[in-house]
C-alpha cells in the first residue's frame, strides 16, 4: 500500500486481509507497537514519529527483515507503510528475491492534501489491535470502544495538524519517487481516497481479482 499519510492505505490493508486472509506488515504498528513497549528500538523511534519524520532505515529494514522470518508470509502478505524510500524498496527487492516472490500490485491510494489533514484529526484507532476509526464516517458501534476487542480507541500522537504537514512534506519529498519505480515495473494501480467506505471492498475487488 502506497499514498500519503491518511489516505486510507491502513484501512484498506485490513479489507484486502479479511478478503484473502493475508497478514499485514505494517511498519507503522509495529512500530507503535514497540515504542508502547519500550524497546530500545521504540525509544530510538519514537522521537522521530513524533515529529513526523521518517525513523532510520537501520532500524525498520530491521524489523521488515526479522518479520519476514515468520512462516504466514509464505501463502502472501500486504506491505502497508513500507517501503518508504528508495533505499527501503532496494532493501525489500533484496528480501523478495532472496524468497523468490514478485510484488503483484502496488496500491497507490490517492487523496488531496485537505481532506487528508481533515480526516487524520478525526480519526481514531484500537492500541490493542490495530482497528481504524473515524469520529464521523466509521464510528464504533459502542462510543469510544474498539468493535473487535473493546479497548479504549485512542487518538495517535502524530495526528496533531503541524505534524500531519510535515508527514505529507516528507512523503512528497522521500516517498513519492517509488511512483515511478513502481509504474516502471508494471505493478502500479491508483485508486481514489475518496470512494465511499460502503464500495471500498468492491473497489478492491475489481482490482485484486
Ligand atoms: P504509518 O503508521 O505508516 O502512518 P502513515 O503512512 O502516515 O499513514 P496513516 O496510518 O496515518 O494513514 P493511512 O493512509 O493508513 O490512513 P487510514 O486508513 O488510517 O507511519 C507513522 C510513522 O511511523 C511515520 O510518520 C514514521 O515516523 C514511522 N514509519 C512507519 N513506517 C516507516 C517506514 N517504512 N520507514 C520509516 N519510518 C516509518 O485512514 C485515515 C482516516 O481516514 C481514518 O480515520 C479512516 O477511518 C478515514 N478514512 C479512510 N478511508 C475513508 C473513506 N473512504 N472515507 C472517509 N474516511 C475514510
């Protein structure tokens, strides 16, 4: 999955993975994940994340390589979130042919920077497990309490309006460039932000076969 941050690239993930039962490898929660945890490695994260800056490539070609590891990737698996820059997508080529996989699409969700900024400060996610919310077009069904596992949604760190323009500033400027690589290799497809949740699982459909 590949678009700005806030475009819906998360939400998307977790409909393609209820649709073909794939895990998603999220660098974003994992990386929350660790940083809830306190791990020397979410220590060292988590002062970059809260200024909206990419954390270093070290550190998340790290956690990419290590999740690789585990056996679920085999039947397949969705990228959300990764690979971030140039050297990161050079890093996964190294890891998917060292496994013999080929990338069959590369999902650029596309969404104006305005709607962006609007959406990310309603938004609201399970700490527990990863669910996406949004205050006024995908609310919980109890308020405030994830619909899968019940814990309190929270509101994340670095949805605050001058990180969030940062965020978009460094994906335009870091991010943006896998475009090309990607259309090059003939795996690109754009979808719009702006589908309605309602027809996201058909739009994903059509796309994914
Ligand atoms: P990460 O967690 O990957 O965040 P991001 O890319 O900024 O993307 P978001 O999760 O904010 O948004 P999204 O596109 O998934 O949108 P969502 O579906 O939630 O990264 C966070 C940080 O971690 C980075 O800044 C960086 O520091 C670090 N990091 C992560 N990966 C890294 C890497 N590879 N290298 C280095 N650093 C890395 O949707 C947003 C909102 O819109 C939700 O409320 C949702 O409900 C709503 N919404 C979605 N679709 C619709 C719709 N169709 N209609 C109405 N509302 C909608």
């Amino acid at each position: 999955m590949l678009g700005p941050p806030g475009s819906g690239k998360g939400t998307r993930a977790q409909i393609i993975s209820e649709l073909y039962k794939l895990p998603v490898i999220t660098t974003g929660g994992m990386l929350r994940g660790a940083v809830s945890e306190g791990t020397d490695c979410g220590v060292e994260a988590q002062s970059y994340m809260d200024k909206g800056e990419l954390v270093p490539d070290k550190i998340v070609n790290g956690i990419v390589r290590e999740r690789f590891q585990k056996p679920d990737v085999e039947k397949g698996f969705i990228l959300d979130g990764y690979p971030r820059n140039m050297f990161q997508a050079e890093f996964l080529d190294k890891i998917l042919a060292e496994r013999g996989i080929d990338l069959t699409h590369v999902i650029l969700v596309v969404l104006d920077d305005r709607i962006i900024v609007q959406r990310l400060s309603k938004r609201r996610s399970c700490p527990k497990c990863g669910a996406i919310y949004h205050l006024e077009s995908k609310q919980p069904k109890k308020h405030g309490l994830c619909d899968n596992c019940e814990a309190k949604l929270v509101q994340r760190d670095d949805d605050k309006e001058e990180v969030i323009k940062h965020r978009l500033e460094v994906y335009a400027k870091q991010t943006a460039p896998l475009i090309k690589k990607y259309r090059d290799q003939g795996v690109l497809v754009e979808i719009s932000g702006e589908v309605p949740f309602d027809n996201i699982r058909d739009n994903l459909k059509e796309i994914l076969g």
